[in-house]
C-alpha cells in the first residue's frame, strides 16, 4: 500500500518525523507533498535537516495568503497530484490549513484519510484551527487520538468507535526520540541565558497577533513580569508576530530579548531549562509537559486540558495580573507530573494500524 504524507508548517513537520521515520525504515511506500504554507528556511528547511527526513516529492509553494486562498489553491493543488501519484491513504496531522486542504483533496478523491492528533477540541469556534480540526476528523477514516480526552470528544459528535485509535501523541515520539541530540550541544551561552534563569516565550496565534489591543496587552504583561522578576524573557519570534508588532508599530518591552526561530533541538533545549514557558503554542504546551517544564498558556482556552490536570500548565490568558499569580503558582511546581502523552511509539503504532487493516482488505 501507499501513504501520501501531507505537510506545511513547522509543527507538521515535527509531528510527522516518527511517522516518515517508520515508513522509511520500513522501505514502505511513501511520499510526501509539502504545501509550503511555511516556506522562511527557518520555518521549513532547518526542520527536515536537523530530523533528517527526506526532502518532500513534491512542494506546492502556496503561502502566505488568506485562509481562504490558502485552503483553496492546497485543494487544488494537492488533488492533482493524488490523481497521479494514487496512493491508497493520505495521511495529515494536526489543525493547520494544510491539513483541511489536504483532507478535503482525499476525500473528493474517495481516498481513504488519516488524522494524526484527532478529537482535539478547544470549543472555541473563533479560531481557525478548531474549524480544520472539526471538519478533517469528520472526513477521515482513521482518528489517531493522542488520549481518552479526545475519544470522548469524537464520540460524542457521534464519529464511529471504529474508527478512532488512542496511539499517544507523535510529539512525544520527536522530544524523546531526540533527547541525546538536544543534548549535544550548550545552547545557552550562545543567548546569554543561565539553567533555570529566564523565561520562554513564543506568541503567534492569529487571536493574539492579529488584534492590536490583546497583543498590546501581552506585550505589556511580558513588561510586567520583567518588572517584577528581573529575569531575561527570550523570545524566538515567529514571523507572524514579527509582522504584526511592526504593522501595529508597538515596542517590544525591556526584558524581552527577541530572537529568530529557533532549530528544533535548540528550542527544546531552552524549553527544558526555562524557569516557565509561557506560550500560546499547541505544540509547546504538549513538549514543556514532556520536559518538565512548567508552561503558562496565554490563551483562554486549550484544546490540550491534559497538560493542566496533571499540573504541567495553567490557562493564564493575557491579562497581567492572572498572569503573574500563574507564574508564582508555576514556580512552586514540584516538576513530578507524568506525561499523558505515550512513550515515543505513537508513529509505530500508526502505521501498524493502517497496513494491517489494508492487509486484512486486501
Ligand atoms: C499556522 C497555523 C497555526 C499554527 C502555525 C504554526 C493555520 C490556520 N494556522 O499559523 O495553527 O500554529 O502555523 O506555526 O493554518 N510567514 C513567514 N514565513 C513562513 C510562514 C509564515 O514569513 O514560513 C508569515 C507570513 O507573513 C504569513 C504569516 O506568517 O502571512 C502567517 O502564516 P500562515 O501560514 O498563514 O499562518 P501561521 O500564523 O504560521
Ligand atoms: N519550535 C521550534 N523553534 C522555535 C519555536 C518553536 O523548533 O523557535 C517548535 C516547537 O518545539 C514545537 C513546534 O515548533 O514542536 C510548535 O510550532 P508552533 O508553535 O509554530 O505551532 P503550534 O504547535 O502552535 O501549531
């Protein structure tokens, strides 16, 4: 059988690794369609070279557009190539435009689909990413839900028990796959940051950026806990946030040191030594609570409330004071909560669910 992998953003990349990593070990047959959605070296390139996938069969270059365009040209594009390619399962992972473009192509195809993190919900309609979480899981065949959380969700919107399959998450796959390599080398000095000495940020969610006021309001509670802490806030910048700060011509407070994206294994270096990690990043949540590190999620919402009842993350949303008392809270934290998100198997366990059940078809 073969697996079409579909991909576009940096978070894909990562989720994908074990998954690619499998099928090549496998010498299985496979190919990857990269959408380009992000596109910067840092955003892209960096991610394959450092996790050393092997480069996408085909790239599609739509970025940097409207959702709508975006979403469209993706579905375009991408079923032109499934009409070539046939593969017999295409595979996408996580909320991303990408992954409803990619959903949406299969099925106008009838080619069976697979959705990695499935049955995520934040119950916040607003955001784009719930509205390509929803849509893809009730277009697809297999759902691989990381835990019981997000079963409970698919089947209460009435998914078939069938088809969904609690495999872990395949972020935890990428962090523990890597602990060695993220190891390897003392990232710190080259930031000026000391162990357990600053805190980490990343912003870029389109709630947080694209209005003027609530990114105003992070940017001065960031100043805040500057003031009251005296400790570096480093922040690798997604484009984004870079683009709207300029747009909106809002200053970047003392404190905060703004860096360019980082390489995936730098990244989770500084995550594993912050004092907090305060982030509207799904992704991050999921790795600090891996590392142990404990994380303040600048939203009002997570569509990942495992990581807060085990104790790893409070939702802090973005005024200062809720976030200040968060992150005196954190610091108390004894750091011995148990991931809930596997033991790095979650890719193997994919794929042995897919090709066994084409076996038994075929
Ligand atoms: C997308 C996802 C979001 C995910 C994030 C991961 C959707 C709806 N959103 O948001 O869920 O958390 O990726 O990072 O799919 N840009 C660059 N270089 C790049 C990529 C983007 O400069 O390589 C800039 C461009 O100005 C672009 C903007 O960032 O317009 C937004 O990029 P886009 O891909 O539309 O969404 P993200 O904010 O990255
Ligand atoms: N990440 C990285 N370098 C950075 C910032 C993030 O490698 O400078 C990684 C991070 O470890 C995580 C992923 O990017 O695995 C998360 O991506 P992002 O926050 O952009 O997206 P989300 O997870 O919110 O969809």
């Amino acid at each position: 059988m073969k697996i079409a992998i579909i991909l576009g953003t940096r978070p894909e990349i990562i989720k994908m690794w074990s998954i690619i990593h499998q099928l090549h070990e496998q010498k299985s047959d496979y190919l990857i369609i990269h959408t380009n959605q992000h596109y910067s070296s840092n955003m892209n390139e960096v991610f394959f070279q450092s996790l050393r996938l092997p480069l996408p069969h085909h790239n599609l270059h739509v970025g940097s557009d409207t959702q709508g365009k975006q979403i469209a040209l993706m579905l375009t594009k991408i079923k032109e190539i499934l009409v070539k390619e046939k593969p017999d399962c295409v595979m996408v992972a996580g909320d991303t435009n990408t992954v409803l473009g990619g959903a949406l192509a299969a099925s106008q195809l009838g080619i069976k689909i697979a959705h990695v993190e499935a049955g995520l919900r934040s119950f916040d309609s607003t955001m784009p990413e719930e509205i390509n979480r929803i849509l893809t899981d009730h277009l697809s065949d297999y759902l691989f839900a990381p835990t019981k959380t997000q079963e409970k969700h698919l089947l209460y919107e009435e998914v078939s028990p069938q088809k969904i399959h609690i495999v872990g998450n395949s972020v935890a796959d990428a962090v523990l796959g890597h602990l060695k390599d993220v190891k390897k080398i003392d990232y710190l000095p080259k930031h000026s940051l000391r162990k357990q000495e600053y805190f980490l940020i990343t912003i870029h969610r389109a709630e947080n950026t694209d209005n003027k006021e609530r990114l105003q309001k992070l940017l001065k509670s960031l100043e805040k806990v500057y003031q009251k802490y005296g400790q570096t806030l480093f922040y690798p910048i997604h484009p984004r946030t870079k683009k709207r700060i300029a747009e909106f011509k809002l200053k970047v407070p003392k404190g905060v040191i703004l860096s360019d994206p980082l390489d995936y294994f730098e990244f989770l270096q500084l995550i594993e030594n912050a004092k907090v990690v305060l982030t509207d990043s799904g992704g991050v949540q999921e790795e600090a609570c891996i590392l142990k590190t404990p994380c303040l999620t600048l939203r009002d919402n997570t569509e990942r409330p495992e990581t807060v009842e085990v104790g790893a993350n409070i939702i802090a949303g973005t005024k200062p004071a809720k976030i200040l008392s968060s992150i005196k809270l954190m610091m108390e934290s004894k750091r011995n909560w148990i991931s809930p998100f596997g033991n790095g198997d979650t890719g193997k366990k994919i794929i042995d669910i897919i090709q066994k059940d084409f076996n038994s078809l075929s």
